[in-house]
C-alpha cells in the first residue's frame, strides 16, 4: 500500500452542512485477518444522508461520524485469512455490517464511507458488476439493493412477468425500482413532477406516467389504468406521511407496499397500520437488504444489461458539501454521485 494517511469528512454535528469537516493526514485503517481495506473510489448520496444532517434522522447514530453508506472501491490489501477478495478487486462495501455488533448500517451507528481508505469484513462486501466504472457502482449499495428487495424480497410476494408496479419520482430508489421491474417483464407506472423527468422514465420504460402535481388523485388514477381497476401487486412508497394514503388507493388485493422512506414530509392524515386491514394489503417496511440479496443483484443487473441513471452533475472530493445540496434541492435526476478522481 502506497499511503499511510488520507482525507476524509467528518460530519460534527447536526443542522447544517456547515457541520461537514473535512480532514487531512489521518491514518490509514489497518486490516485485521479476516478483512479487507478498500481504497473508495466514488459515492452516492441518500435522502437518508441528508436527513441525518438536518437532525431528522429517526434511527440511532454516532454523533460524530464519517458520512454516507454507499461507496465503490478496489481492494488495496486482504487480511491473511481472506479468501472471496483479492487485490485489485473491484467491490461494493454492505449497507449493513452485519459481522459488527448489532449489524450497525456504514455513515448512521458507525463511521461510513466519506473517506479515501476503509476496513470491512471480507462478509460485509459483494463483487461490483464487471462492466460498471466506480461512478456507476457507486449507486447500488442502498438505492438498488433497496429496489432489488423491495420486488424480490419477500417470499410468495416475489414479482412476476405480468405485474404492475407503481413508482414514485425519479430519486434513485424508484429509478432501479423501475429498470428492475421492467427486466422482470412487469407493468410500471411511474409519478414526477414535471414534463421533463416524465420523459426521461418514458425512457427508461415506464408504460404510464402521472404528473403529481397535475393529478391530486394520482394514486385512484393509477388504480385506473391497472386491469379491470384490480390494483398495483406492488407500490414503492418513498413519500411517507405525504404520499402513504396515495399508495393505498391504488394497491391491488394482498399487494405489497414496500415502505421506504419519507421524502413527501407529512399529510393532512397518517395512515395507520389498520388500513392494510380496510385496503386488504401488506404494508413491509424496507431497510436496504443483504449481502447475499447484493450479489443476486449484482447477477441479473450483469445479464440484463442494467445501466444505473446517474444525474450529470459529478462532484469531487472536497465538493461533498455541495453535493448535499444540489441533491437536498431536488435539481437530480437519478444518482447524485461524488468521484474521488476527479
């Protein structure tokens, strides 16, 4: 290994992005032997980095720590027991490190990736596709792993060719959602907000696409459009308290609404768990998912073909702060991505 020392960011504190620190001349992390370092190439952003940020974060975390979950790198050095990576491999550290104690999720409960160098186990990391750049990878331990168990997850509830599924927005959650569901030959019918990012998820496949703001009852229109108004088999809800009555509406008997984030703020009503009862639905909470579910991933994404939508602002290193930003100001599309190389 060539450093011993790196740069990483620090976030302090809570409230504003003033509290991201970045750190020079810090020591390289050693591996024990059944590790491996990861030198990180690029990473992704998550709504759920912003709000951890902002204060607003409903899970435990450390009140100091190394940022952001979602990272892609090459392996720089193994541990003398390691024996799925070598150096030189391309990899995607877990969301969860499920071989710490209490399986504590990177950048929340424990130091994440916002850093050159880190040390995970050899079991808390899965091969990145052969064909993606770091930028590309980047975007798959969260918002695709998040999608991929979402549709795939839950046994006698896996999505079939001939399912319709409904999305919402364009954030990196439901644009994997998306691709995923169309490469498993589904009907998707996608929500946006404007003209413009309604053609991009024409693009991408969406068989229908609603404008939210247009449509204050896009979720019993969405209904509409599925066979005989049967309703959606599965919903990807990333709204919350803003959007949860929507998804509702449109579910089809014993769908499934994978409930995943709260990007929409709050409604006028909080839906309670008793409405699966009067809708006759599941309602499965989603935190990301496993490494073996990463790796089933990583397999269909390799034999379709599947491209992640990266939004075209690419920031570097000492950048990161105005990445929260531009993502926290909805201008995205897709994956907001920081390239270390750059």
């Amino acid at each position: 290994m060539a450093s011993t020392t790196m740069r990483q960011w620090k976030l302090t504190g809570r409230g504003n992005y003033d509290k991201l620190v970045i750190e020079k001349d810090q020591p390289v992390p050693q591996v024990g032997e059944n590790d491996i370092l990861v030198r990180v190439k690029a990473v992704s952003l998550n709504y759920r980095d912003i709000s951890i940020v902002q204060g607003s974060y409903p899970f435990p975390l450390k009140d100091v720590v190394v940022p952001i979950s979602d990272a892609a790198g090459v392996v720089e050095q193994v541990g003398s027991r390691v024996t799925r990576f070598k150096k030189g491999d391309k990899v995607l550290p877990t969301f969860h490190q499920a071989h710490l104690p209490g399986k504590p999720s990177l950048g929340g409960p424990t130091d994440g990736v916002a850093r050159e160098y880190l040390v995970v186990s050899e079991l808390d990391a899965a091969p990145m596709p052969k064909s993606y750049n770091f930028v590309q990878g980047s975007t798959l331990p969260c918002a695709a792993l998040t999608a991929w168990d979402s549709l795939f997850g839950l046994e006698g509830r896996v999505l079939k060719p001939g399912d319709w599924v409904l999305t919402q927005g364009t954030g990196g959650v439901s644009l994997f959602a998306l691709q995923f569901a169309k490469a498993a030959g589904a009907t998707v019918v996608s929500t946006t907000s404007s003209s413009a990012k309604a053609e991009k998820l024409k693009a991408l496949g969406a068989d229908h696409v609603i404008n939210y703001r247009e449509d204050k009852e896009w979720g019993k229109t969405a209904k509409g459009l599925t066979p005989d108004g049967a309703g959606f088999q599965h919903v990807i809800e990333i709204g919350g308290p803003g959007t949860l009555q929507h998804s509702l509406e449109a579910i089809g008997f014993q769908g499934v609404i994978s409930v995943i984030g709260f990007v929409a703020g709050g409604g006028d009503k909080m839906p309670s768990i008793l409405d699966c009862l009067s809708y006759q639905c599941i309602a499965r909470g989603i935190f990301v998912g496993s490494r073996e579910q990463c790796e089933d991933m990583v397999k269909a994404i390799e034999s379709n073909g599947i491209e992640p939508v990266v939004d075209d602002e690419v920031f570097g290193f000492e950048d990161l702060p105005k990445a929260y930003k531009y993502m926290e100001a909805q201008k995205h599309v897709g994956k907001v991505v920081v390239n270390f190389e750059q």
